[in-house]
C-alpha cells in the first residue's frame, strides 16, 4: 500500500500544480500560501485529535526540528511555490520540481548512507529523463537553449526548500509519527506566514477570493497538503527519503494529463515515451522490494 499511497501522492500533486496556475494571479502569493495552511492545518489538528484522542505535547528537543519543517516545507516552498507559477507555466514548474529526486537520493546516500547502486542510479537517472521528455515534448535539447529566468530560479528555490524538508523529516519522524509530523510542522509554517501576509497589507484580499478560488485552495490544503504530506511522509518512514523522493518523477506526468482534460492541451508520443521511462525508472530503484511485496508476501 505504501507504493500505492506514493503514486496517488504524485497524482494529487500533479493537480496542485493546475489548482496553483488558476490562482497564482488571483492574489499576493504570501496571503495564498497562508490561506492554504491555515485550512490544511485546521484538517490536519481535527484528524490527529480523533486519532490521537489528543494533541501529543512536544518535547523541548522537538520544536526546532518542527519549526524547521515549517519554514522549509511551508512557508519557503509555498511562496515560492505561487510566485514562481505567476511567471511559468504550470508544466515547465512541474519540470524543474523533478529534480527534487536526485538531490534527496544523493543526500540521503551521503547524510543517511542510504544505498544508492548502479542499478539505483541508473533508475533515478531513466525517471527524470522521462519527466524531462515529457515536458520538453521530445525536445530535450531546446530546454538547455533556454535561460534562466525569474520563474525558474524561484522553482529551483522550491527544489531545495523541498529536499531539506524530506530530508529534516526523516530524522523527525524517529521520535514522531508522520501524522503529527506533518500536522505540527504545517500549522507551524501557517502561523510563520500569517505575520508577512498581514504587513503585506494585502491580507484584506481573502474576504474577496470567488468560490473557483476557494476551491483550488481547499484542493491544495486538503489533498496536496493534508493527504499529500501524509502519504509522502509514510513512504519516507517506511521506505526511505530515496525510494519515495523517485516517485515524484510521476508528478509532471500527471500534471500534463489533467492539463489534457481540464485544458484541453494535446497528448503526444513524448508523454507516451515519457511515461515509460518513468515507470521503468520507479521499477529499477524499487523493483526487488515491489516484486517481493506482491508475489512473494501476496502470492496471487
């Protein structure tokens, strides 16, 4: 179930990334990032009280790896997050994010000596050549012709905010579980982004957000955060930061295919190829472990 939990994690993703491009112009990103954790956080307090039958107090050890959390995973990676779609494009964000595997896996190798082998190399390696594929539309070379501009620099920021997340959680969540993880970290970066929203002086714009606004909020809280977080932080307990960081590669795939039906943007032969090679590459880091999941421990 984890590898399942992971690949649905990749789905809802995909989405945010068309739930923020609706939005990103529909107010100041500051106030846009408070607005979607403060409503995750108000989730994620209800679900952890029903299951915990309270909130777990926080030892002293605990708080600034917590607040950590906060500031990489939701207060840097959100503002960054809603301005860097106000200048890109949904797709080409979803891009730069697929980097996030190959820092996390080198990282985790060297801080956490997590194995990382030829096969696992070269699986990492065939997904993020597969995202590449898929948003360069086969023309992978035409994306190096390219500078760099505001859009992408403030993405690349989300990267590394993202895998300081990944990485800072996995030492967290030896003491807790990913569901206070994640729960006290997002009401943590909530409060960190309401005091620049409110000096922003455009805090009273939320009074004024129209219900498509609304619910591409409630869609980034709930699913992308609160389910989201969850599951990646699930995956991260059980599998490690490396194995679960590869499946983000399928979030520019399914950023695409919802760009397909919700905007009605054409699916060629480089989604197909891309598709493949993504899959082949979450096989190749995982494959012994998912073989053995399935047929040996769930014999058919």
């Amino acid at each position: 179930m984890i590898y399942v939990k992971l690949f649905l994690t990749a789905l809802l993703w995909g989405g945010t990334f068309i739930a923020g491009k609706a939005i990103a112009n529909e107010g100041s990103p500051l106030t846009l990032s408070f607005a979607r954790f403060a409503i995750a956080s108000i989730f994620l307090l209800i679900i952890t009280r029903q299951i915990e039958g309270s909130l777990p107090p926080v030892k002293r050890c605990q708080i600034l790896p917590l607040l950590l959390l906060g500031a990489t995973g939701v207060f840097f990676y959100n503002i960054l997050f809603f301005y860097a779609l106000s200048y890109i494009q949904a797709g080409k964000a979803s891009l730069i994010i697929a980097n996030n595997p190959i820092l996390i896996s080198l990282l985790s190798a060297l801080i956490f000596k997590e194995k990382l082998d030829a096969v696992k190399c070269a699986g990492i390696l065939l997904s993020v050549i597969g995202a590449v594929v898929v948003i360069s539309d086969g023309n992978i070379v035409e994306l190096f012709n390219i500078g760099l501009g505001k859009g992408e620099i403030l993405t690349f920021g989300c990267v590394i905010s993202w895998v300081a997340y990944s990485l800072i959680g996995k030492q967290v969540m030896g003491d807790l579980s990913p569901l206070i993880s994640v729960c006290y970290s997002s009401a943590a970066g909530a409060v960190m982004l309401l005091f620049p929203a409110v000096m922003s002086g455009n805090f009273n714009e939320i009074f004024s957000y129209s219900g498509i606004t609304w619910f591409n909020l409630f869609y980034l809280a709930f699913f992308g955060t609160v389910v989201g977080f969850l599951w990646y932080y699930e995956g991260i307990k059980s599998i490690g930061a490396m194995k679960s960081s590869v499946f983000i590669n399928f979030v520019p795939i399914s950023a695409i295919i919802f760009s397909y039906f919700m905007l009605n943007e054409p699916v060629g032969k480089s989604l197909l190829v891309g598709a493949v090679l993504v899959i082949s590459g979450v096989f190749l880091t995982n494959g012994s472990t998912l073989f053995y999941k399935i047929f040996v421990r769930n014999p058919v």
